[in-house]
C-alpha cells in the first residue's frame, strides 16, 4: 500500500497531469532543453544528478541505494516542480506553454527509462502511452517496448549545482513557514504580512533571496525577510 500511495500514484499522476496539457499535434523535442525559467533548470538539473548516482551505484550493483534517491526526484517532481508550474503548462501566462511541456515531456520520459528496472510495468506503460509524441530515431533499433530502450545517459551541459543549492535553501524556508503556520494553526488561505528568516551563511541567503518570490506565493506572505544575526533572536 505504501508503494502504491508514495511512489506509483504520483508518478502515474504526474503522467496523467501531462496528458491532459499535450495538444495532439504535440511533437518531443529532445534537443529543446533550454529555459531561462529557474524551474525548468532546476529540475533538468536534479535529473541529472538522478542519472548520475543511479548509474554510479548500479556499476558499484548497490541497488539498495538506488530507489531512495529516485524517490526523492520524484517528491521534487510532482510535489514541487508540477506543482509551481501549474499555470504555465495549462497556457495562464504570458509564457508558451509549449516549452515547459517540452521539459515536463522529458523529464517523465526519462525518468520512466530511469525506473524501467525497478518498476517495469508502470514504467512500460507510461512508455507506450507517451511513445506517439517521439520523433523517429534512427539510433534505436527497436523502440517497441522500454526495455529495449538504452539506459539515459548523464548530460553533463544540464548539469547545475548551483541552482540545485538555491532550491535546497527554498524547500527548507517553504517547509519551515508550512510548519510554523500548522503550529500556530493558521491556514494558508490566510495572507501574513511578513517571514523573517535568520542565517547566519551568507550564501543560504542569497540563495533565498534569488528566490523569494516563490516562496512569497507558496507560504501566501507579502514581504520576505533576510537577517543573518542569529544572536538577535536568540
């Protein structure tokens, strides 16, 4: 049961979210993967860090720690990326939504090649039901089935741990301004004037504050506060 909660139902929602966006005549472009948006490299970028710790620790045949990582993808995945993202797939900002689909569209895909060992089924499902918006190959012989596929390799030029970091800090502020709120048992329909974060690493607030304006939306506050005078509050 606990499998099917945490790790197939958002994958397979994840997929369902993405089918419901993709207009007919929607075609993969494996070699669009540019963005400006942080997002999208944010999350092209914890991908690769996926492929790579998948490959190093399947060379080293310690599969006991290749599903936690995965895991941890996937939570950012639907739980994050999906989920900040809402409005610019189903077309509500200036934005074309065709290129964040574009990214979403490969980050599904390879992620589904990524969990092909793990989970075949689902994994080979997804496959097929994605596989008429790919473009034809001449490198693979046979695409009938994922697991005929080659394994994804790292791309290296995607490849951002600088932009990684700054969404560490995010998810740790936004996490910590959900518990404060449960705490104080105030929900978060209701706006709060301000958030003061206090650190005393200079680099976590900067990060943060490259940042802030989605933590302003996601914790429903008008104003961030960066302080790095632990001793001030004690």
């Amino acid at each position: 049961k606990d499998v099917v909660k945490d790790v197939l139902l958002p994958w397979w929602n994840s997929y369902r979210f993405l089918e419901g966006q993709l207009p007919k005549n929607f075609k993969y472009d494996p070699s669009a993967l540019t963005s400006e948006n942080v997002m999208d490299r944010w999350i092209l970028a914890a991908l690769q860090s996926l492929l790579k710790t998948v490959r190093t620790e399947m060379d080293g045949y310690r599969l006991y720690s290749v599903l936690p990582p995965c895991l941890r993808f996937l939570e950012a995945l639907t739980n994050w990326y999906i989920r900040f993202n809402r409005r610019r797939f189903k077309g509500e900002l200036e934005e074309d939504p065709q290129a964040a689909l574009n990214i979403l569209f490969h980050v599904l895909y390879t992620f589904s090649l990524v969990m092909a060992p793990f989970a075949p089924l689902l994994s080979e499902n997804i496959y097929q039901r994605l596989r008429r918006f790919l473009p034809e190959s001449a490198d693979i012989a046979d695409d009938r089935s994922i697991h005929f596929l080659p394994y994804p390799q790292v791309q290296e030029q995607l490849i951002d741990e600088a932009i990684e970091r700054s969404m560490d800090a995010l998810q740790q502020v936004v996490e910590a301004g959900r518990t404060l709120r449960k705490s104080r048992d105030i929900p978060l329909k209701t706006p709060l004037s301000g958030m003061t974060v206090v650190s005393a690493d200079a680099q976590f607030r900067a990060d943060i504050a490259g940042l802030q304006s989605y933590a302003l939306d996601e914790l429903n506050i008008r104003a961030l506060h960066l302080d790095g005078d632990e001793a001030a509050y004690g």
